[in-house]
C-alpha cells in the first residue's frame, strides 16, 4: 500500500522522460512525487546482470576520463538534497561539471 509522502519529493531523475515527451503521463510523476512504497508489478528483468554490466561500463568510462586529467565521481557521491517549503528536489551539486549518463538498456530519444 503507497505511504504518503510527509513533505513532497521531486527526483531530477524523473523529469527528463516527461520533459522530453518521451512519457507523457503526467500522473505517474506526480504520483512519485506525493507517495512512496508502492508495489511494483512483477518483472523477469535480470538487475545483477544488468547492474555488472552497467558497473563495468560506469568504470571504463570514468577511468577514460580520469585518464585524460579530469576528476571522475560517480552518481551519489555528489548528490545532494534541497528541502523547501513545497517539496524536495535531488540533483547533483552544481559545480561546473560534465555529467555523463551511462546507459546500458534499451535506447531511447
């Protein structure tokens, strides 16, 4: 049963899909925004093998820049968490920083 949220939590991560149109249903994001500890539908989705490979692609990647004299950080290491009146907003620190997203699933626009 979704527990409702005590202050209101917006993940930057969420945004991106519904800003670009690529998911267009509104509600699912204010859902997240307003409740937690849903239940999932079930899913035959491997995440240990997923998450190996996505780790080794993670770790090339940074090394390759680390290489080339840049600091690598990986994501929660530099994350961070604006508490207003409203609601909560997580992103990264805004430091002047490349951010490179890692994907190793399906591609999308």
């Amino acid at each position: 049963m979704p527990q409702r949220r005590q202050h209101l939590y917006i993940c930057t991560t969420w945004l991106p899909r519904l800003l670009s149109g690529e998911n267009s249903c509104e509600w699912a994001v204010r859902f997240k925004v307003h409740y937690r500890d849903w239940d999932k539908p079930p899913s035959d989705f491997d995440q240990a093998q997923w998450l190996l490979g996505h780790t080794a692609l993670l770790n090339r990647q940074r090394r390759g820049w680390e290489s080339r004299g840049h600091r690598g950080l990986v994501e929660g290491k530099n994350a961070f968490r604006l508490r207003g009146k409203t609601a909560t907003l997580a992103a990264l620190d805004d430091c002047g920083a490349t951010i490179i997203d890692v994907k190793t699933g399906q591609e999308r626009p």
